[in-house]
C-alpha cells in the first residue's frame, strides 16, 4: 500500500502556497500597500484573496509581474508592465 492520496494533495496545496508566497513577496514594492504590511500580507494570502477584491487585484497584478493600479474597481487597463519587464 502506498502514500495516502491525501498526503499528496496536502504536498501539492502546500507547494502552492509556497511558491505564490514567495513570488508575492519578491514582487511586493509593485503593489500600492505599504512596506510594513508585508508579511502579514504574504501569510494571509488566501484569506484575503477570498474576502477581498481590492487584494485579489493587486496580489494578481505582483505574481504576474506587473504593477498594480492605485484605482478601484477593478479596471484591466489599471495594470502594467513593471519597468524591469518581470
């Protein structure tokens, strides 16, 4: 009998979560929050991803390596391409 599928799953979520919160991380300085606020950011990710379209936005605009807009509502042309074009 092998490993459980569940372990599986469970390495699975759990390398995703690390690789998005690392790419979060490294590309911080492109969203609009403050320095101060990045770790808690970082960790909480999902939660906020969930609860927050604001978040959702400028978390999807730093993974893809583009700067976040300042604006609301969700605007596609609020995003673009970082100066050193990651």
């Amino acid at each position: 009998m092998g490993p459980s599928p569940l372990l599986f799953i469970a390495a699975l979520l759990a390398g995703a979560y690390a690789a998005l919160a690392a790419r979060f991380a490294k590309n911080f300085e492109l969203t609009t929050y403050q320095a101060r606020s990045k770790w808690p950011l970082v960790l909480l990710f999902p939660l906020l991803l969930v609860a927050s379209p604001q978040f959702r936005e400028q978390f999807l605009a730093a993974v893809r390596g583009l700067r976040a807009g300042g604006g609301k509502g969700g605007d596609p042309g609020a995003a673009t391409r970082s100066a050193d074009g990651l």
